[in-house]
C-alpha cells in the first residue's frame, strides 16, 4: 500500500490527495503532525529518495524559520538533521508519497500524473 504522509490543513496536501484520489492511486493516510515520522523511517525515505537531505525541510514553514536553520542546516551532520527532522512534523516537506518504486517529496502535477501511467 502507498503512505501519503501529509498536514491535513495544508491546502497543497489536499490538491495532492485529490490528484490520486482522480488517478485511483490508494493510499494510506499519516497526519505528520500527529504521527511524526521516526528517524529511521526518514533516513530509509532519504536514501531511497535519491535526493539531498535538505530537500527533507519545509524551508517555508515558521518552526523552521524559527529555528534559523537557512543558517544551521549546512553545518549539521545528517544525523543531526535526522533527528531534527524526526522531532518535528512541522519541519518536513510535506506532502509525502511513498510507493513501492518511489518517493515523491512535495506536490507537483506532473510527478503524479506519471504514476497514472
């Protein structure tokens, strides 16, 4: 079953679960918020992500900006920002889609059309 990590409030996570929903991709459901993905989950996504690990942060979200990490993050380890990652829904990238053959870190229209095919 595909995981579709998402903030329920989040008006790009709903056009996300509306696109697979019209594409009758199932999914299963996480509020990152309320179920926070652990360490190890985030590191296992990472590394079949294929992408850098900053590409993990909301570098919009206000915990975030908070935090100042624009100006930390480069001088963290990965272990570091793993563990940043897991302590707080807020700060991942969101949403989430996580498929037998990928990870897709945000929403953009033509990453979830090409799983209609």
């Amino acid at each position: 079953m595909n995981l579709f990590l998402w903030y329920p409030k989040c008006s790009t996570c709903k056009k996300a679960l509306e696109h697979l929903q019209k594409l009758n991709i199932p999914v299963t459901l996480r509020d990152i918020k309320e179920k926070n993905p652990t360490k190890e989950e985030l590191k296992r996504w990472w590394k079949k992500s294929g992408v850098e690990l900053k590409k993990f942060f909301n570098t919009s979200g206000l915990v975030y900006k908070e935090l100042n990490l624009k100006e930390k993050l480069p001088t963290m380890t990965e272990e570091e920002q793993l563990h940043l990652l897991a302590s707080n829904g807020m700060l991942i990238k969101r949403p989430i889609l996580i498929t037998q053959e990928k990870i897709i870190i945000g929403y953009k229209e033509n990453d979830y059309e090409k799983l209609g095919e």
